[in-house]
C-alpha cells in the first residue's frame, strides 16, 4: 500500500480540517522520519516541537511501559504516587510555585484566561465580569471557541462567531501599545515569546523584560504561552530566560511528554493557581 492509498482513506472518511504535505510517515528514531515508500527524512519539524528530544526516545518509552504495566489512570477521584512527582519537579525544573496540568496546548491557554479573570475579580478587585486581557495580532494559542475568537486571522473565525468578550488586540513587540492598551479592569497580558505559527516572529531585544516591568508596574498578570518555544527549543530550557525574566504564568506542553501522549501544564505563581478551589 502507497502514499496515495492512505491519503485517499483521510481524504474519505476523515474531517477536512488540516492540509498535510503528501508525505506519509510509518516510523521515527531520534531526528530521522520514514515514510512508507521507505524514504528517509531529517525531522526539522519535530511535531512544532512535541518532539524536541527525537522521536521514540527511549528512556521516556521505557518509563512510559513500566508505569503502563502498573497503573494508567485514576481520576481526580483518587490521588495516585506520581502526581504530587510530577507537580514537584516541573516547579523545581522551572522556578515555579503551582502546577495545574491539562490535556493540550488550547486547555492549557483556556484554563490561564479562567485563573487569570478570577484573580482580577478576587484578588485586584476588577468588577464582576468587567475583566480585559490583552493579546497580540498575529497570535495563535489555540483553536477552541474562547481562543480563535481573539484571533487576528479572518480564516480561524469564519463561521465560528458569536465570540466571548473581554480581549484587546494589540500589535507584537510594541510596549507602548501595551502601556496605552492597560486599564483599571486589565487582568492580564498574554503573548508567545516568538510567535510561531505567525512565521517565527522574534519581538525586539528586551521586550519581554520590559513587558515584565509594565505587568509589575500595573498589577497585571504576565502569561507567557510557551507551549511551542518551551523546553529546549531556543536553546535554553524557556524562552523567557533570554530576556531573564520570569512570568507570573507559563505556560508548557507538546515536549512535555516527548510526544508519547497528549498534555501541557500551566506554571504559575501561589496568587494566579491559589484562586482555585475544588468544584
């Protein structure tokens, strides 16, 4: 069976959402990808980085067997003895406080837009339902309903609307248009340290530390959406450590599991996650 027979079997019987290259793949090691002509390719892509530490790695697969082999799953119900493991090392890996973990990228961004709302409502005092976060044009922090609605790209929102409120849109890498965008209901500011889907937007040397200083200076929460830049893939463990900052919530995935399964994790200072309680 060749390319075009499992390109014709996605063509019929799955959903038209995604345009892939005609290329299909059947096997990975480290850097290298086979398709199932058996052509070899050298992997740039790395799933937009799910891959950062090669496909197959095989320290992450055995760990993943042995735990398999043991226990997969127990709910929220229970608590289990690798979680409060797992919140432990992420905090200390990163310098962070909390730990909430997620299922994806977009659950991740749309649990940060939740804290951050109720900690302008509970902990700065914005009134009900008035709080405002800031994103830049150009950003892509997901496709759910909430997030392509602060979409600046037509194509993402066509058919979609009615949107959520409570975004302003201003252009990348601009601090003045962050200053003059910030008012008394502002909660928070939300950006990709380089904006990827976009076309590898790198903002001006130092913007994400001034963003940092403006944030302190307004009370407002700094949300760094690092799921795509995160762990390793600009040569330092986050992106926000070229500018030698620290946002008040990160947020992490793809590499997080070295492409074994879905999840992402959003770090974040005790006053963003300590709003949260259970229900």
């Amino acid at each position: 069976m060749d390319t075009q027979y499992y390109m014709n079997l996605e063509d019929q019987f799955g959903a038209h959402n995604y345009k892939p290259l005609d290329v299909v793949l059947n096997r990975g090691e480290g850097i290298w990808v086979w398709d199932v002509d058996g052509n070899k390719y050298l992997d740039f892509l790395s799933a937009y980085s799910a891959v950062n530490q090669g496909h197959c790695h095989p320290k992450i697969m055995q760990a993943m067997i042995e735990q398999a082999r043991k226990l997969t799953l127990t709910s929220r119900a229970f608590r289990n003895d690798q979680l409060g493991l797992l919140y432990k090392e992420l905090c200390e890996l990163t310098h962070s406080h909390k730990v909430l973990p997620m299922n994806s990228g977009a659950e991740a961004v749309e649990t940060v837009i939740k804290a951050a709302r109720k900690w302008g409502y509970k902990i700065k005092g914005v009134p009900e339902n008035q709080a405002e976060i800031i994103v830049c044009e150009n950003n892509f922090h997901g496709r759910t309903i909430a997030i392509i609605g602060f979409s600046t790209d037509e194509h993402y929102k066509d058919g979609f609307g009615p949107f959520a409120p409570g975004f302003r849109v201003i252009p990348f890498g601009d601090i003045k248009a962050l200053e003059d965008a910030i008012t008394p209901n502002t909660v928070g500011f939300m950006a990709e340290p380089i904006q990827g889907e976009a076309g590898v937007i790198i903002p001006p040397s130092g913007y994400l530390r001034e963003a940092r200083a403006v944030c302190d200076k307004q009370n407002v929460v700094l949300i760094l959406d690092e799921i795509q830049t995160g762990l390793g893939r600009t040569g330092k463990l986050l992106a926000e450590e070229h500018d030698g900052i620290e946002a008040d919530v990160t947020l992490i995935g793809k590499a997080l599991s070295g492409g074994f399964y879905p999840i992402s994790a959003v770090l974040s200072n005790t006053d963003v996650l300590g709003v949260f309680m259970p229900g």
